[in-house]
C-alpha cells in the first residue's frame, strides 16, 4: 500500500492489454488501495492500474466535487449514447491536453472492492473518465483518439 510512480507516454505497458481481476483476495485489495494512495497524491480525477505499472483491469474516479469515488474492477461500457468533444488530459502524459471525442452518456458494469456486480449509469465528465480509464484497460490512450493534442502551460 503506497503511492505508486506513475508510468509515462513512452512505456509499453501502457499499451498492452490488462488481465481480469478474478477475485477480492490480497493483492486486488493492495492494487485499490496503491491506486487511491496515488491518485489522491496527486491532481487527476481517475487512474487505471496500468498507469502503475500493474495490467489488471481496475481503476479508480473521484471528481473530487464531493460524490463517492468509483472503484471499479473489469469494468465493460454496455451502452453509449450520443457524442461531444471536450479537453482530456492524462497523468501519464503530463503537460499535455487534447480534444476527444466521447460518448454523452454511458451504462457501465463492474465489479465493485467487495466483490459485487454494480452497474452505472454517467454523464457529462464521468462518462468521459469511465470511457477514459476503461481505454487505459485495452492498451488506449486519449491521444490515439485525439483530435488535436497540444502542450499545456504548467502551473
């Protein structure tokens, strides 16, 4: 349980395909767990677990607007509905934003920390992220999807 160094555009990891969480034991209770340590140590709203370097289909979102994170472990998009462009960045692929094109809305499966089905049903910016964080899970990133990418001021 720590904060993990965050892998960068560059690494190959990043571009594979993450494996099935099969069960709540040990180490998937060590991956949540590393996975909220680092996002909460740094600005982002959402992190997969291949951006720390582990290929199993798991990640977290937190919008930080006072709603409950979401933990999500083999998660699967069953259902997207319409389309709009915004400004997506990555915390592995810092200073840097680009504009995407992603579903408006989305109804997503998983498994939740204890182990149980849950479904979700986003819009707007959390539709964004579960898309965003789910590419992360197949090997994507937002840039393979971009429109236009461009270098950001860093604060």
């Amino acid at each position: 349980m720590a904060i993990r160094e965050i892998v960068k555009v560059g690494n190959d990891v990043l571009k594979r395909k993450s494996r099935r969480v099969e069960k709540i034991d040990n180490e998937a209770l060590e991956l949540i767990k590393d996975l909220k340590d680092t996002l909460y140590a740094g600005t982002g709203v959402g992190l997969a677990a291949p951006q720390i370097g582990i290929l199993k289909r798991a990640f977290i979102i937190d919008l930080r607007d006072g709603s409950e994170p979401i933990i999500l472990l083999n998660p699967k998009i069953t259902k997207k509905i319409g389309h709009y462009e915004d400004i997506e960045g990555c915390l592995s692929y810092p200073g840097y934003e680009g504009i995407v094109e992603r579903p408006r809305k989305v109804m997503i499966t998983g498994m939740n920390e204890k182990g149980k089905i849950v479904q979700y049903e986003a819009q707007g910016l959390m539709a964004r992220a579960m898309c965003h964080e789910t590419d992360h899970l197949d090997g994507i990133l937002y840039m393979d999807k971009a429109k236009k990418v461009y270098k950001v001021e860093q604060e």
